[in-house]
C-alpha cells in the first residue's frame, strides 16, 4: 500500500477518534471524588457504555483543564467543592466553553479531624482560623504580627497544651477555598485590625478585605488532593488535626473523631441544616458541546441526578453524602436534565 494512501488512513482515524469516543472524561475535586467514582462505576456495570475515567485534581485544577477548551482532549465533567468562580467562568467563555450546566448533587461539611485515641476537642471558628492565619492581631489588638502561636493554648488557655500542627488541602483544593471563606473570612471581616487596613490603602492591601492568608512556617501543611493521604498522617500523628470533607471521616470513623466548631458535632442533621458552621454544596459542571460527540454523558447525569443516586436513601448517602431537600433536588434535577446553561450572572448571585 502507497505511503500517501496509509498517511490517508491514519489521519481518517484520527479524525474519528478526536471526534466521537465512548468513555467520559472526569476531573476535579477529591472530595466529590468517591461520589463521582461510584456512580461511573455504576454506569459502567449497568449500561453499553464503558466506566468513566475519574480523576482527583482538585477543584480549581480541574476548573482549568475542563476551561481549556472545547475539543475531546479537555474533560467532559469537573467535580467541585464549591461553586465555579467568576474568574473560572470567563477563562472558560475566552477559551470558547459557553455551554455549561451546574448540578448540585448535596451537601457536604469541612471536618476539623484528630486520630480517635485523642480527647474530644472543641473549638470556636474564630479559634481554628487564629491557628492556621499568617498574620494575627498583636496582644492589644492594635496591629497585625506574624503568627506566634505554637500551642492551641497559645490562643487561648482554655485550649489544651498541645502542639498546633494541621495537615490540609493544598491551593488548588475547592475543600481549601471553603474552609478559608467559611471560617478565615468569616472571622476575619468582624476584626477593624484587619479591615481598617483595607481601608486605609484598598490598592495595596486589598488582601484584607477578606483576609484567608495561611500560614506557612510548618504548621498547616499542605497534603495534596488525595484526602486518604491525611487519614494516614492523622493515625501516625497523635497530635494533628486533618482538614478534609465530611465523607472522608465518615468513612474513617473507627479511626477519626472529629472536632465540634461553635460546639456543633460535624453530623448528617447538623451539616443539612447549616447549624454546623463549617458546611458547603458539592457540584459537578458539564460541557454541554461535548455531549453530541460523547453519548454517555447524558445517561450519566441521569443517573448521577436520581433519586436512586442523590435521595435521602440514594447510594450516595451510604459513602458520606448528606441529600438536599426534596423540593430542592427536584428543582434542581429538572434544571440539569434539561441543560439549563449557566451564566455570570447566576454565579454573582
């Protein structure tokens, strides 16, 4: 056969494979991860279509392989911890993904673990963000040092003698972006010593606005995207604490306990009902362009969707996921099976 005619060939099958394939590309957050895994391994054992390929990258790792661009080389599906962020959402329209739908499939909360040989811990939110903060008040509150805390009776003598060392998620970790909006920001915003600040330069000290600056003198350690990793360090390490989701200690409940925060217990109940102050929805983003081309797609948000996998009885309740409201799921399931397509707009709101 001519050397022209096989170059020919090849490049036909080239063309094929970039243009259509069965297996679905997934990537994003490690704390979606068990939940996004075992709903591909359902799709794979009970349909034509072969299991989806799921990867842990984090959730802003995963935002910008599937903002990369429209062609079947970038992933189908990112999994997130928290909602897509503007900036997220503009990379992606630059680079010509337009068509996206959010799904939420529950909720989840941010566990502050310890290995179970331990005493109970309690702590306040404001507490757990002035054990991991770069910068903290000064004794007289009048200005901002560096972090001179060692011990958690450092910050307060009510806390036990014990060695401040927090092993959590790294930058690109949705779980991170959480906990430092839902408990560094949130303490932070109420403190003048960290806003007048802001105020008094807005251009140079706009990281006071909402102050989430981790400190980073060995104390948290960042521990990468696979949370097992921290379940591990945690039961060689008697005096750490872990930062993970909530289904990673559900999962390791005969090795974890985890802490209370403002005296709530991270619980199913307490996590649905927000009385937990460390909780946040899970979500996953679809691209939509890619479904003609990648038929499994919509046979897996199907059943990512249903009541068999998201409902108060689903699969997915019995590997840590705490289900939405009812209404709320249904509502929610219309809006994704019809791919209503999310905007800026929305994501402001």
């Amino acid at each position: 056969m001519k050397k022209t005619t096989l170059a020919l060939l090849a490049s036909a099958a080239l063309t094929v494979s970039l243009s259509a394939r069965d297996q679905i590309k997934i990537v994003g957050s490690s704390t979606v991860y068990p939940f996004s895994s075992a709903v591909a391994e359902e799709l794979g054992a009970t349909t034509k279509y072969p299991t989806p390929v799921v990867e842990s990258t984090g959730s802003g790792g995963g935002m910008k392989l599937f903002c990369a661009g429209n062609n079947l080389n970038t992933p189908d599906i990112t999994n997130a911890s928290r909602r897509m962020k503007t900036k997220e959402f503009t990379l992606c329209e630059k680079n010509g993904v337009t068509d996206i739908t959010e799904s939420v499939i529950g909720y989840d909360g941010i566990a502050f673990a310890q290995d179970k040989s331990n005493s109970s811990f309690n702590v306040t939110r404001e507490q757990l963000a002035l054990a991991v903060a770069a910068e903290v008040p000064s004794k007289d509150g009048k200005s901002l040092i560096a972090n001179p805390y060692k011990k958690w009776s450092d910050i307060d003598a009510s806390l036990p003698n014990r060695e401040i060392i927090v092993y959590g998620p790294p930058k690109s970790s949705g779980t991170r972006d959480a906990f430092e909006e839902l408990v560094m920001q949130h303490v932070f915003k109420k403190m003048s010593v960290y806003t007048d600040l802001y105020k008094a330069d807005k251009k140079a000290n706009k990281k006071y606005k909402k102050y989430s600056v981790i400190r980073t003198d060995g104390v948290y350690v960042p521990s990468g995207e696979n949370d097992n990793i921290i379940v591990q360090k945690l039961t060689k390490n008697k005096n750490a604490f872990g930062i993970f989701g909530f289904s990673f200690l559900e999962e390791n409940e005969d090795k974890l306990i985890g802490s209370t925060i403002n005296g709530v217990a991270p619980t199913p109940d307490n996590i649905s009902s927000a009385k937990y102050p460390v909780s946040r929805s899970l979500f996953f983003y679809t691209k939509n362009s890619h479904k003609k081309d990648v038929p499994a797609m919509n046979k897996y948000v199907e059943m990512f969707m249903s009541e068999n996998m998201i409902g108060n009885n689903g699969i997915l309740t019995e590997i840590g996921l705490i289900p939405l409201p009812e209404s709320q799921r249904t509502a929610i399931r219309k809006a994704v099976l019809e791919g209503k397509k999310l905007t800026l707009d929305a994501l402001k709101h």
